[in-house]
C-alpha cells in the first residue's frame, strides 16, 4: 500500500505523484518559475525595431532642419554680439575698432572675421578671429557689406560706425541678417 500525501487513507493504486522521481521542492518551484516567465518572442522584437526606425526616418529631418535653424540663429547672435562688444572697446579705449568680414570663397580666411584690435579680458593679446564655419557654428557668411568700406566695419574713437551695413550668415535653408544702424551703431538681427 502506498501512503497518499494529499490525504490520510491508504490506497491500494499507485498514485501518480509516486512514478515521478522524487524532486526537491525548492528547485521543482524555480523550475516552474522559469517555465511560465514571460517574454518577447522574435517576432515582436523585430516588430518594435520597425517601428523605431520609422519613427526615426520621419523624425531626423525635422531634427536636421532645426539644428539648421540653430546654427544659424547662434551665429547672427555672436555676430552682433562681437559688433557690439567692438563698440564698446572703441569708446573704453579711445581708439578705433574694426571688423573684417571675409565672406564664403574670400580669402584669407572664408567665412570668418577678424578684429586685430579688439582685446579680451581672458586674452594678453588683442584680436580675436572667429571662425563660423566650424564648430559649433557650422555656416557660412553670404555677404557683408558696409557702405564704401566693403567688407570692414570700423567704430571710431566715440563709438560711432563708419557706415551702416549687413551680414548675412546661411546654413541649410535659413538664413538670418545682422543689420548694423548707420547712425547709432546698433546691430540688430533680423
């Protein structure tokens, strides 16, 4: 006779439990833990992946646009940042401050300007160059154009402008002009 665990009578007929070899409890439980975990099968992950790529194909033009937009915005506004720090060194310093502006296929340096005068508070030389076409900037000078100077924008000693004029900065599709008042000196972007 075997003894049936689940009650307290004896049975004549083997019980089924009793064919099955004997398994620790502990690791019969793991066991079935791990049978009923739940998963993703292949097909779902390959699904999901398709789905993240879409997205992402629709996503990274507007993306690339916008970064566009960025550099160009960030560009205008150190041009006129520079203009007017220019400005202010001409009236500190008494003496007169220039700008030259070397537009994309111009030379020595396209897409740059250079203030040979103008000194840094973080700097023991003056002149600075700035280079637009690299990081983080990434665009190009289109033109700029400043009376009868051409290209060079000049305050004197007073802080006045020699002329009034234009710098227009590109990337992509956006472009933005930094406008320089003929009277004031004031650079505005536009």
């Amino acid at each position: 006779m075997v003894h049936d665990r689940y009650s307290s009578k004896r049975t004549g007929t083997k019980n089924r439990r009793d064919e099955e070899p004997l398994m620790n409890t502990s690791s019969h439980r793991a066991a079935r833990r791990r049978a009923l975990r739940p998963g993703y099968t292949i097909l779902e992950l390959i699904l999901v992946l398709l789905i993240c790529s879409i997205l992402a194909a629709v996503a990274l033009p507007k993306y690339a646009h916008g970064l566009s937009r960025f550099r160009v915005d960030a560009a205008a506004q150190r041009v006129a940042a520079d203009i007017a720090f220019a400005q202010r060194q001409a009236l500190v310093r008494s003496m007169s401050q220039a700008i030259v502006f070397t537009p994309s296929g111009g030379s020595p340096i396209p897409n740059s300007y250079s203030m040979a005068t103008v000194q840094y508070v973080n700097f023991a030389a003056a002149g600075a160059v700035v280079y637009l076409a690299q990081d983080p900037y990434l665009v190009t000078i289109s033109s700029a154009t400043f009376g009868t100077t051409g290209t060079t924008l000049t305050f004197d000693r007073y802080g006045a402008p020699s002329s009034g004029g234009t710098v227009v900065v590109q990337a992509g599709g956006y472009t933005k002009t930094v406008s320089v008042d003929a009277n004031t000196g004031r650079a505005t972007v536009q």
